[in-house]
C-alpha cells in the first residue's frame, strides 16, 4: 500500500496488485520517487488524490485513454491483469 496526500486535504491509501504474481505495484505506476514524501502522514504529495485512485482504476479495468493496451485478434482490448483497491479519506 502507498499513500497520497493533497492540498484538498485528502488522503488516498491505494494497492495495485498483479493478479497473477500477488506483488503490489503501485509504487512503480505512479513513480513515487520523484515526489515529495511528508513523514508524519507517511505519504506522497500530489495534485489530486482523487484523479490518482481514478488513474489507476480506469488503468486495471482497461478504459483510460493514456495506455497503449495490448489487443486480442479481433482487436479487443485486454485489460491488465491488476486489481486495485484504495480509499481516500479528509485529513
């Protein structure tokens, strides 16, 4: 699990899991090395919790626009094999 926080005071606690491996990969996906981490809250900084929680959603269920999925012969698109789970909470 890695933890966001926003200007909104919002707190988004989030896992990204490979589904067929079990390793949690969040980390990775959003690139939390080059944020800004607050010890107290044990969370990263970032614009907008909520656009993050629907990033990673819309990613695993294979509808966000950013990502080049791979298709299937006829073209259909196959959705990552990730599930996410997350909350986002009021500081």
């Amino acid at each position: 699990m890695t933890k966001f926080y926003d200007d909104n005071n919002k707190l988004l606690e989030i896992t990204m899991t490979d589904d067929c491996t079990g390793a949690s990969w969040e980390y990775e996906f959003f690139d939390v090395g080059t944020l800004p981490f607050n010890a107290e809250l044990g969370a990263y900084k970032v614009e907008d919790v909520e656009y993050l929680a629907d990033y990673a959603k819309t990613y695993a269920d294979g509808t966000n626009t950013d990502i080049d999925y791979s298709t299937d012969g006829d073209g259909n698109i196959l959705p990552p094999e990730t599930s996410v789970s997350y909350t986002v909470t009021d500081l």
